[in-house]
C-alpha cells in the first residue's frame, strides 16, 4: 500500500513527546509486516541502542530521531552488506560508507538494508539473490530498481528517508515506479567511499524520500568533500527556494516519442500544467540517444567485469571449505556465488576490453560518451533544465521481460545523465490505471537547487492536485 510518511510527520511526533525509541520501534514493526520484501537486513539492536542514546539527550543533529533505509549496496559498519548476492551473502564491513558517517553524525537512525538487483545489475529488483520487492501501488508488478527496496520502503512507509545508488537509473527508475522523488547528484558531489563499485566512472548515491524537500535534506548531508574518493569535488549543497516562472525548459523530444502512451499522455499532461502556471518550454532535439543505450551498457559492463574481479573467495565473501587448485577454486566460488546477470555483465565486460576489441567497442563508447557530453552542454546553453519521462513504460509485472535486452532498453532515457555526469531528479508527476508516472528534470552540473525547484512546482501544482 502507498502511505508514505515525511521528515515533517515523523518530527510532529516528537514535539507531542513520543520518544524516540517508541517511534523506531513502530517502524522496525512496519519492516517485519511488510509483504512487499523490501529489507534484506533490519539493524533492529543498533537503531534501538541509537535510539535510546536521543532519548537520553546524547545525540542531536537534523535527522535526529529519523528513520533511514539503506541500499544493500552501501557499507555499514557492523551491518552485514549484501549487494544482493549471494558471493556477499555473510560479509559484515568493517567500516561505514562517508554517507553514513554523516547520516549518524546528524543523529539519522540506519533501520536497515534495502533489498536491490545483483550487484545493481537490473530495473527490477528481480536479479536480487534475496527475490524481487514488489510494487506497494500493486504487488504483482516491480518496484523498479535496482534501489527497488529502498523507494518501496519509502512509499510503504517502513523508512522515511533511504539512500540509493544510481549508475544508469537506478535510484530515478525505482522512484518513478514508486511514486516518491529520487534524486541523482551531479558526479561527484557525494563521496562513493563504500560504496561497493559496479561501474566507477558513471555511479552516485542519491536520496530517496516521499517529497521533494526530504530529499534536497538528505543531499544536504551527505554531499561535500571526501579525500577517500579522489572524485569527489570541493563543493556543498545547500537547498534554497528560488522563483521558477522564468526558468527555461527544453523537452527532450527523442525522450518522449518513443514510450509507452499512456507515460506519454501523464507527461504531456504535466508539462501543460506547468505552462498554465506561467512557465515556457519549447522541444529539444537530442539525436545522440540513439548511441546512448549501447555506449553505457559497454562502459558499464567493462567497469564491472574489472571491479568484481575481487570476489574470488579467498579474502572475504562467499567461499568453499575443500580443498582445490586455486584456479579451480576461484572459478568454482565465481561460479556459485554470482547470478546469470552478473555473469553475463563480467563476459560481456571482458570480451570489449579484450586486446582485439578494446577499440571496436571500448573506445568507441568513450567516444560516444564525449559527443553526448558536448551535445548536452551545447542545449545547456539555451535551457536551465530538460524535462522528460523517467521510464518509458508504467511498472510492469514482476516475471514479464525476460530477455536481457529487452530489459536494458528499459534505461533508454536515464543512461544519458550518467553518461554526461549531470543531476536529475525524479518527481512523480501523474496517475495512470493506479499506476504512478515520474517525471525526470535534468539539470547543468552541481546545478541541484534549480532541478529540486523545479521539481517542487511539479509536486505542489501537478502531483498533489
Ligand atoms: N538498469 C541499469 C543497469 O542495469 C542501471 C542500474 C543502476 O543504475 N545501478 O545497468
């Protein structure tokens, strides 16, 4: 069921006298009567403790007392750490991702790990070693994903703020299949430091929250320098309401006309809602999309065939007690340890880098990607912000794309930001057959405060109407 509950909500309770510890205990509840698996693990004894520590006045901060889902993806210290696999299925980290120190140091309650596709490898949360999360709007469809558990728990109300990651889509897809806002940062504003890697070059975690000023919170506290990820660039964020009647908008018209209708129709429907309020826009062209799909999913497999090279069973993860050769051995816990997408993703990755092929496709993707920067800066010129669907379908039902590349074409209109490193957030901004439609605002780099105003308008004067 869709009942999600705000950072507002939450610190009302609070000012009536609720303790904290009551509260957390409501929400753990929640997570255990959930019927639509969006928890992989609960950190019932750590967020009690954390609890109590404000209920005695020992801690404070601007998430205090706020109940935080983490993506499985993400390390906890002392909180096993999945990344949906089974290769993980045992492994504790030993140390906390930057994001989380700062969510503690700001008195942020980590509740738990959200359930996620292998690895980050999917749409759906269907890849997870754990099963898929379904959709609270209707649980015989995908919650989208691969951060599919942490935007389900946010609009079951199990967590009221959650971290995702987002590499080709993944925290805007499951937002926009959920109908909550999912915002993904600007390369580089927030530290990867634990983050378990897919593919470097195009990945940021992002917030997920049920509004869009939770949100543009939770970016406030976890962006910022971080010398443990050499990426990470000098820069705050700092969310401020700002006058949006004049603000530019280009439509992305390569975005929009080739999705489903009735995604279409919502997101027509939106932008002439906007423009009712005084707001002008004008179509775009971006003819690179048609290279956008295959350039990312190259970059990405190749990362990945490199970054998972160190699952191999010998110093931490999934490993077998015979003895063996360590060739044999390191295949056979390679084996049994990933699933078929991972697999798959490692093969393919391994084959573009290889010595014959580097260039035909490698290279040749990296190529890609710089013309879908210069295409980008080039409308960024004429327009503050570009508008399109997140998705080009409505959440579809668990189990019904099977073929892998049916499944990648799924990304079509979310790979490009990654591809060119730009934020994007995703806001929902329709209803169709019971069935919620995101809509993606894509902005210049670190220019977060005009996306997140922007999306505001969407949220007051489409979405909430
Ligand atoms: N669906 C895309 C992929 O599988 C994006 C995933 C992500 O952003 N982690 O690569």
């Amino acid at each position: 069921m869709f009942n999600p509950i705000s950072v507002s909500e939450v610190r009302e309770r609070y000012s009536q006298g609720e303790s904290c510890y009551d509260v957390i205990s409501e929400f753990l509840e929640k997570i255990k009567d959930s019927r639509l698996n969006t928890f992989i693990s609960i950190s019932e004894n750590e967020a009690l403790a954390m609890a109590e520590k404000i209920d005695k006045g020992k801690l404070s901060g601007r998430l205090k007392g706020i109940p935080v889902s983490i993506k499985d993806a993400i390390s906890t210290r002392g909180i096993r750490t999945t990344c949906g696999s089974k290769i993980l299925e045992n492994y504790v980290p030993p140390f906390d991702a930057h994001v989380i120190e700062r969510i503690k140091a700001e008195g942020g309650i980590i509740i738990g790990k959200t359930n996620m596709d292998e690895f980050c490898m999917g749409t759906t949360t269907e890849t997870s070693y754990f099963g898929p999360s379904k959709n609270p709007w209707d649980e015989s469809r995908v919650p989208g994903g691969s951060s599919g558990g942490s935007a389900a728990s946010i609009a079951e109300g199990s967590s009221v703020l959650s971290l995702g990651s987002d590499t080709g889509g993944s925290v805007r897809c499951p937002a926009a299949f959920c109908g909550v806002v999912g915002i993904k940062p600007t390369y580089g504003l927030v530290s990867r430091y634990g983050l378990i890697p897919y593919a470097n070059s195009l990945e940021q975690i992002g917030p997920i929250a049920s509004n869009v000023k939770d949100a543009a919170l939770l970016l406030e506290i976890i962006a910022g320098k971080d010398y443990r990820d050499s990426t990470s660039v000098e820069k705050t964020f700092e969310f401020k309401l700002m006058d949006v009647s004049k603000v530019r908008i280009g439509i992305i018209r390569e975005m929009i006309e080739k999705v489903d209708e009735k995604v279409q129709k919502e997101t027509w429907r939106a932008i002439n809602k906007l423009e009712e309020l005084g707001m002008n826009y004008e179509e775009v062209s971006l003819p690179m999309m048609d290279y956008t799909l295959a350039a990312y999913y190259i970059l990405a497999m190749s990362e990945a065939s490199s970054n998972l090279s160190r699952y191999d069973g010998v110093r931490y993860g999934y490993h077998i007690e015979k003895e063996m050769n360590w060739n044999t051995y390191f295949s056979k816990v390679r084996a049994e340890g990933f699933g078929d997408e991972v697999k798959r993703r490692i093969l393919l990755g391994t084959y573009a880098l290889s010595a014959g092929y580097y260039g035909k496709y490698y290279l040749k993707a990296l190529r890609v990607r710089n013309l879908i920067i210069q295409a980008f800066n080039k409308l960024f010129e004429r327009y503050d912000v570009l508008l399109a669907p997140t998705m080009p379908t409505l959440p579809f039902r668990i189990g019904e794309i099977q073929d892998p590349l049916s499944m990648y074409l799924m990304d079509i209109n979310t790979v490009p930001v990654n591809l060119a490193g730009l934020p994007a957030v995703s806001v929902p901004a329709g209803l169709n057959n019971g069935l919620p439609v995101g809509l993606q605002i894509i902005g210049k780099p670190f220019d977060e405060n005009m996306i997140l105003n922007v999306a505001l308008k969407v949220e007051e004067e489409v979405w909430k109407r």
